[in-house]
C-alpha cells in the first residue's frame, strides 16, 4: 500500500475517495481513529492509500479531480 494523498480536511478526503471508487480503485483511509487521540479536533492528517500496483493510475485520477492541485504531479 502507498499514499496517494495526506489530509485533515474531511471534505477533500471523501472526495478523493470518491473519485477513486468511481475510477474502479480501492482506497483505505489510515490514521482516521487518531481523532480519539487529539479530542475530536482534526488536526492529525488522515491518509488515503492504494494497492502499490494502482499507485500511478490513482495519482493521475485524483490529479485530474483536483486540477490545480500541486501535490500530484
């Protein structure tokens, strides 16, 4: 499994997981019970990984979704 996008915003989370499910890739989010750990606050990014082997396809997906995103060359 690999990153393909690190965030504490929830709104763009569950899009990129959308856009991932619609383009046929399964997505798992890490790190999302660490919001027990710091009270409910969002502070502690949340990551969205993939298979190693839908890595770049998933990259090139979300960059298109995201367009003038810079984190995904």
């Amino acid at each position: 499994m690999q990153e393909v996008l690190k965030t504490n915003n929830p709104v763009e989370l569950s899009f990129a997981e959308a856009v991932l499910k619609d383009a046929g890739i399964a997505s798992f989010t890490f790190d999302t019970n660490m919001s027990v750990m710091e009270g409910g606050v969002v502070i502690l990014p949340r990551r969205l990984m993939v298979a190693d082997e839908h890595v770049n396809r998933a990259k090139a997906v979300l960059a298109e979704a995201f367009a003038a995103d810079a984190r995904f060359p």
